[in-house]
C-alpha cells in the first residue's frame, strides 16, 4: 500500500531471559531496543556512568506486565523499590543503579541500541 512501509525488527539477543529486538528511530538515536522479559528473570541489574551521552539520562519503558524497579544511587545511597503494572517511562541519571524484576513477562522499551551500551557497569555495589 502507498504510503506504509512495513519493517521486521532485528533480533540482537535470544536466551532463556527472553528476548531483544532493535529498530532504527530518529536522529537522536538510531536506534531503540523492545524487549521482551521472562516471568522471575532479572534485567539491568548495572548503572551507566555518563560517559557516553545517550545514557545521560538512559531513558527506558514497562510498555506491558508487572515489573518490580529497584533502584539506588551510588552517590547520595538513596534506594527506591516499587511495583509498576501500568507502562510507565523512567529517566535516569548517571551512577543510578537499576534492576527490573519481571513478575509476569513484560515488555520494556529502552530508547538506546545495543552501541550504546559502553558505559556501563554491572552489579551491585
């Protein structure tokens, strides 16, 4: 049909977590990953230093399920813990650390590509 153009979205990752798909975005950032998350698995469970200005803030969505956010600032020791079961959009700075606990399976958005993944540091301190 004119005018729709219909895209299929490049598989990156594929393991027993689930799965994340990329697709090109605007010129902010070319790409955008969805991600589809496992009922009990974790995601994130890192935090970006800001060296890399995509990820300052790195900006990321619950589109779909039950998810618990967890997260901490490794600065100030500031600790956050909620249940989201409704989409919802979180921006977050540098040194925060964050980890997504899928309760059913759950799709999330992260508006950054697999590249822009550099600065990033796992695990808990």
């Amino acid at each position: 049909m004119e005018g729709v153009k219909i895209i299929d979205l490049e598989l990156v990752k594929n393991n027993e977590k689930g799965s994340t798909f990329q697709f090109e975005n605007r010129k902010e950032a070319a790409k955008v990953l969805l991600i589809k998350r496992k009922k009990g698995t974790i995601s994130g469970a890192h935090y970006h230093t800001g060296k890399n200005p995509m990820k300052d803030p790195e900006t990321f969505m619950i589109i779909d399920g039950e998810a618990e956010v967890i997260l901490k600032h490794l600065k100030t020791k500031e600790e956050f813990k909620e249940i989201y079961k409704k989409p919802i959009m979180f921006k977050l700075a540098p040194y925060v650390y964050h980890e997504i606990r899928a309760l059913t399976d759950i799709i999330l958005v992260d508006m950054n590509s697999i590249e822009d993944d550099d600065d990033t540091v796992r695990g808990f301190l």
